[in-house]
C-alpha cells in the first residue's frame, strides 16, 4: 500500500478520507502538503501510480483496468470504513472517474463528493486531442507542457528530466485511452460533484460532468491556466471549499 498510496499524515479519527489524483506525467508532490493542510476531520492520501518516484523501477500500467484495480486493492478496506471523497487533476479526474465507477459496481461504494479539476469534458475538442499525444512531436509537446503551466522551467532545460517527463506522459495518455469513454454513465451517483477550471482556459467542456450524478453540482472558473490550482490563493480556496463540502456531507 505504501507504494500505491502516498499518507504521510495518518489520521485514524477522521471522520472522511480524502483521495488524490495527480495530473498526466505528474506524481505525489503537490498533494502531499494537502495532507497536512486539511483539518483533522479529513485524512489525505495521494495516488501514485507505477513508472515514477519510488515504484520508478516497476512497469508503467497497460491499462485503466489495471490502474483501477491496483488502487482498489490497496485502498478498498479504507473505503469501506469510513466516508471518502475523490479530488482529480486533468488525468486524475479520469482515473479518479474510473475508479468510481468500479467501486459501485464491483463493491456497493460511492464517494460523498467528487472533485473534478482541470478535467475536460468527455466530448469535448481538447479530449479528443489528448488521443492524438503519439503523433505529436516531442518539441511540440515540451511547448504544450510549458504553455500549460505546472512544471518548473528548470526542470524543461533538463534533457535527462524533459525526457523522463515525456516518458510518463505517453505512458499516461496510453492508459487514458483504454478506458471507454463513450460509455460514461448518466445520471450513475447520486453524490454531489464539482467542477473547478481556470478561466484562461475556454471550451473545456466540464459542464459534461454534471450529467453523471443526480446529486448537487457546480463549476467554479478561478483565475489562471491549466495549472490554475498552484497558485495559493486558488489553492486555498480549494482546501476551504472541498471541507465546507466534507462537512456537510
């Protein structure tokens, strides 16, 4: 468990987990302050998937199925003893969907809330897009991932970094495209959702989302690009909003 799931902050009186996602090509470091930012009442962890940080010498996942089934299996008695919510980023919004949908029908579960960041919508222009990454060529893409924000300058200058990065981003968009997203379930929860993108970003198409629960939804536009979440003051704003949410839940 401790590979698939990152706690530096164990908190066995907490009365709901919170699970994250990070984005495409990302790993555990934004979130791990999250673990420590939130109150007591919630107990962060954080998804690691295999091919990056500690697990950098295993297999990167051939599939959704089996990044679902991994994270299930190491967090599926934590799910089933307390209340959870799923917090997602871009790519983690899609994995954190998948594994929702997995949950209910294979084990009766469903989150009190579900945090879509940064997700496009299933049908939209810039999905699509994403299942064209492999005809890209890789200074195009470094000039996407630049234009995108959320990765240190530094770190594109780096040959030996630029290139593990787009190793985990083909890996990662390779695994987004086995799940069948045609398929995405109407009105399937009935847990409250919502959507959070920045405002520099047009046509996004997370209004989509709202269409899978039968529960309360919103979408908030805060300042800023795709990587609008790094920014403190939206930042703060997510960990105060998402426990307002936990709270009431």
């Amino acid at each position: 468990m401790d590979k698939v799931i990152a706690r530096p902050y164990k908190r066995p009186n907490a009365l709901c987990r919170l699970i994250c996602f990070p984005w495409a090509g990302g790993n555990c470091s934004f979130f791990i302050r999250w673990c420590e930012a939130f109150s007591s009442i919630i107990e962060v962890s954080v998804i690691r998937l295999a091919g990056r940080e500690c697990r950098d010498t295993e297999p990167f996942p051939e599939d959704m199925a089996e990044v679902v089934n991994e994270i299930t299996n190491a967090l599926l008695k934590d799910l089933q003893e307390k209340p959870f919510a799923l917090f997602g980023h871009s790519f983690g919004s899609f994995v954190s969907y998948a594994l929702a949908v997995h949950l209910k029908e294979k084990h009766g579960l469903e989150p009190v809330h579900m945090f879509f960041s940064g997700s496009y919508g299933p049908h939209s222009e810039y999905f699509h897009l994403m299942y064209k990454l492999p005809e890209v060529e890789d200074s195009r893409l470094l000039e996407l991932i630049h234009t995108l924000g959320g990765t240190p300058p530094e770190f594109l200058q780096n040959e030996q970094i630029t290139k593990h990065l787009l190793r985990v981003l083909k890996e990662d968009q390779k695994v987004l495209v086995t799940y069948p997203w045609h398929d995405v379930r109407k009105k399937y929860f009935s847990c409250d959702l919502t959507c959070f993108n920045g405002s520099d970003e047009k046509n996004h198409g997370s209004e989509a989302w709202i269409a899978i629960t039968s529960g309360d939804t919103s979408i908030y536009s805060l300042p800023g690009n795709h990587f609008y979440l790094m920014e403190p003051s939206n930042e703060t704003f997510l960990i105060k909003y998402i426990t307002k949410c936990i709270e009431n839940s």
